[in-house]
C-alpha cells in the first residue's frame, strides 16, 4: 500500500470540501470549508492520510502521534494503525480541549510518557491556533514537540504562526491543491 495524494485531492473534494457562506474556528469567515472529519471517518480517507502522513514521518519516526481532540483523534488512529501494519511503533495519544475533573485529570490521554518525542497532527490549519494550543499542553505534559503535520493548509498565517512558535509545519495538501487561490 503506497500513498496517493491524487486520490487523497480527490476524496477531500468529494466528501469534505464545500462551497458557501462560513464562520470557521479561527473566527474568519470564508467562502469555502473545509471538513476533513468526513474525509478521515471513512475507510478510504483514513487510508490515505494515514499512509501520507508515515511516507511524511519517513523512517525515524517519533514516539508518538496525537492532537486536540477531536479533529486529531481519527488521524491519530490512522496513522498508528498503518504504522502497524507496516511493522513500526508508533503510539497515540489525544489532547483535551478542557481537563476532566475527574480520574486522573489530564489534560494528555494515551500511551506516553515526559521525554517521548511527538509530532501533533491537524485536520485543517488556517491560524494555526489550535495546534498551538495542543503543543502548549503536550509540551506542560514533558512532551519534545518536533514539529505538526496536517491534511490541508488554508494558506492562511497558520504556518508563520507554527515558524514563529518554533515549529515546521508540513502538509499534506494545501488549497491550491483544489484550485483555491490562497487570500494574499
């Protein structure tokens, strides 16, 4: 099994890209949007990403995977399971957008410890804001943040803003990737 970025463009177009009037995380507003959580809840999306993101990881991999939930959790999956399938170790784990006030009250779920190298995936990047947040807790959790890998860039600051932090970002696909030109 190989990764298909032709096909990955053409599974977003087909289940997660919309054209419209839309409010989106960031608070921007925009013409088009992007849902990726219908490109990585089905088979073959999940597939995908998960093969793109190991061939992006390439042969020394970190100790984990992981992101905020939920837009991270099935990505996260995807990639652990292919990184199986093909015979490596990799764990996952999920980032809470809030602390539960009860068991153990992390704010970091999942098979790693302080000292375990990871690389936090995203959905969709525009500002980058959520990421950043991840890599706020991931890092309080005694995490090494080597850098984020999502499925689409909006080509909108979110890579500065991960350049400015310290951080590469590396992508799948970006807009231009459907025709969209990025906003200048």
């Amino acid at each position: 099994m190989q990764y298909d970025k032709q096909r990955l463009i053409e599974i977003v177009r087909e289940k997660g890209l919309k054209f419209g009037d839309f409010t989106l995380a960031s608070g921007k507003k925009a013409t088009y949007y992007l849902d990726c959580r219908k490109v990585t809840l089905s088979s073959e999306g999940a597939l995908q990403v998960g093969l793109g993101i190991l061939e992006m990881l390439g042969e020394s991999l970190p100790d984990a995977v992981g992101g905020m939930a939920i837009g991270a959790d099935p990505i996260s999956a995807s990639v652990i399971t292919m990184a199986a399938v093909q015979g490596k170790s990799l764990a996952g784990f999920i980032v809470r957008k809030e602390a539960k006030a009860h068991g153990t009250g992390q704010d970091v779920e999942g098979p790693v410890v302080a000292g375990n190298s990871c690389v936090i995936v995203e959905d969709v990047v525009t500002t980058g804001g959520s990421s950043l947040k991840a890599i706020e807790k991931v890092e309080a959790a005694g995490l090494k943040v080597l850098g984020v890998i999502a499925i689409v860039d909006r080509m909108e600051g979110g890579k500065k803003a991960f350049a400015d932090a310290g951080y590469e970002l590396r992508t799948l696909l970006t807009i231009e990737d459907f025709g969209i030109t990025p906003p200048q």
